[in-house]
DNA sequence: CTGCATCCTACACGATACTG
DNA sequence: CAGTATCGTGTAGGATGCAG
C-alpha cells in the first residue's frame, strides 16, 4: 500500500491544489451550515438566520455572498416592498452537499467518542507537570 | 488551557449543531490534507510535512496535535537517537477520509466551474459602478 | 425584510530561531 | 528528526447601529 497514494501526496502540493480550492469555499464556520439549510429548496434569508441559529446577519450576509460569487448559490431577489430574497442552491453545490452530509453523518455518529478523546487527552495532558 | 472556545460556542447548542462540531474540526487550512496525506498508513513528521508542502513545521505539529486529541490520529513516538514518530489515522478517522475524498472529488470535478464563476460574479460587480 | 458600515477581539497562520 | 518558543500579520467573526 504505497504507490497509489503517491498521487495524493503530490495533489496536496502547492495552492493551487484541490484540496485548499475546497477548503476554502467549505473553510469559516457557517459555510457547511448555510449549504444545508439552504439544500431544501428556496430559503429566504431569515429563515436561513433562524434556521442556523447562532449565525449573526452579517455573516449570513457575507456567506451568502461568497457562496453566490463561487456559483454554489443562486440569489433571486424580488423587488417587492417588502424585500423578499430566495437562496437556492446549484446543482453543483447540491453535489456537494452529498458529501457534507456524509461529513455531518460521520460528526454525529462519532461525536461522543471524539469527545472522550478529548477528555482522555486533556486528563492526560494534566498529570505531566511538564505539559502544564 | 482550553478556554475560550467561542468557535463552538461549546455544551449550549452542541446538540443542535452537529455541523458546527464537524467544521470546528475539520477547519483549517490543513486539517483535511493532512488527513489525507496520512490515510496511506504509518507516516513521518518529515514526510507529512513534504507531502503537504507549503505547510510551516508550526502548523502540521498544531494540527497534528489537535487531531490527536480528537481522537483522529495515532501518535507513536519511537525514542530513538535521531526521533522517529509515527502518525497514522484511526479507524474513525478513516471513515472521516471517505467524506473529505468525495469533497476533493468534488472540488477536482468543479474547480473550473467555481472559477468561471467568481470572474463572472466580479466582473459583473465591476460593471457596476454603483458598487463602486 | 434584507442588508451594509463600523468597530473590535480572537485566533489561525507564517517566519524565524532554538533544542533534545 | 521532530519538535518548541516567540513575534507579527491577516482576517474571520461578533456586536451594534443605520438604511432601502
């Protein structure tokens, strides 16, 4: 198990790899959320807001910007009095999605253990006088 | 000291956003190369560093550090004479692996797209000097 | 309702130098 | 080889207030 992976090694390489292209369109902390708030359909922008929970306007706001500018989302504003905005996502970034929610799936199916870790690894960590 | 944690925002709404959990773990810049480039088995501190090149020494060791404490990665130092240690994935991260390879898929196949995208939403932004 | 402007803090990351 | 220490920077993100 050796040489197929010397491909990967190698993707990895500079900037311009896939893998930091994808990490910065995913990277931020609201980004995954917003992807799937917004994957059920048409989602005005407060729904969004409470949907999320926790997200402030303006990084909604700037979210929803970069992800519209990067061609994951469609922004259709309708000029009526009151403003009424629906962000829906591309079929590119529905794709994507798909591998978000086997991110999620995977966060909530090992969530306590990662959390156990956690512990085990700060207990740890206090016993050594030398790690203090 | 682990204080401070605003990102996750911590025990209030863990359970509400799983998402959050996932994206506070896999955030950074490095997280998800370096978990790639040590899926392949047993890899090296040198070698994980010129795998992902363009990587500082400070950072793989932080993130070598808080993969490890998450329960993701398996440090085995071996104490001989010139250091030898060992990183290498853990079954659960492993399965953390097959997501991020379906979002690099994603990104290798929409990279363009993602491209022509962006010029096209900042281009349009340009043309309009009310923007300005 | 949807968003932008401003201010401010925290932290991720980089560069460099030192060490066992 | 595999880190650690320190300093400096950029920017993500929060709080608040104003506006079409």
């Amino acid at each position: 198990m050796s040489r197929s992976h010397t491909r990967v090694a190698e993707a990895v390489k500079d900037e311009a790899c896939p893998v930091t292209e994808v990490l910065d369109r995913v990277a931020g902390k609201w980004s995954i959320g917003i992807l799937i708030a917004a994957a059920h359909g048409p989602v005005r922008f407060t729904e969004l807001e409470r949907a999320i929970k926790g997200i402030s306007r303006r990084m909604l706001t700037l979210n929803l910007r970069r992800l519209e500018r990067d061609g994951l989302l469609i922004r259709t504003v309708h000029p009526t009095v009151p403003p009424k905005v629906e962000n829906r996502l591309t079929p590119m970034a529905r794709e994507l999605h798909d591998s978000l929610t086997g991110l999620v799936g995977w966060a909530e199916r090992h969530r306590s253990t990662i959390a156990a870790a956690r512990v085990a690894y700060d207990t740890a960590a206090e016993q050594r006088p030398d790690t203090d």
